[in-house]
C-alpha cells in the first residue's frame, strides 16, 4: 500500500465515515451510531482505481483500531467489512 494514504474520520454523531485519499480517489467505510457504545458498519466502497492496493483493509484496520480507543463495539454488517473482520481474529475484541 502507498505510505500517501492518509485516512480522515468524518463523525456527526448519528453517522460516520472514514475516508482515504490517494492518487485524486477517495475510498470510505460508513457507520451508523447505535448508541455511545456500539456502531453499525454499513458500507465500504473503494474505486476501482483504488482496488488491490489494501485500502479497503486500511479502512477497516482504522475503525477498528478507533473502536478500541474510544471503547466501543462494532457490529459488521457491511460484508467486506465482516470478511475482513473474520480474518483477523486479533479484531474480534471490537465485535458485538
């Protein structure tokens, strides 16, 4: 993956999403809020000019590592967010 990558967090309380930028493209995850301790992924979409570079794992590697700092769960109802999630069993902590 490009060390360019820079990935931005966008939250307004009821939804979020991350978002990373390279080469002029933006790739992003959303999530709905539950409650202070819990959020729904829902979506992750990267352009096709983006794909096979990483950026879609980047995204959900972000969130999860976001959940763990701000203490919330997550419920991956997005499927690649859930494939990615079911890969790594070191993230399993952050699912609800």
């Amino acid at each position: 993956m490009n060390d360019a990558l820079r990935i931005r967090r966008e939250d307004t309380g009821s939804k979020g999403r991350s978002v990373a930028s390279l080469d002029g493209h933006e790739a992003e995850i959303t999530w709905s809020r539950v409650n202070k301790g819990l959020i729904i992924v829902d979506h992750t979409g990267v352009p096709d000019a983006l794909r096979g570079r990483g950026i879609g794992e980047a995204l959900v590697r972000d969130l999860v590592e976001h959940a763990r700092e701000a203490g919330f769960k997550l419920i991956p109802l997005c499927p690649y967010a859930k494939a990615q999630i079911s890969r790594h069993p070191e993230w399993q902590d952050v699912v609800n």
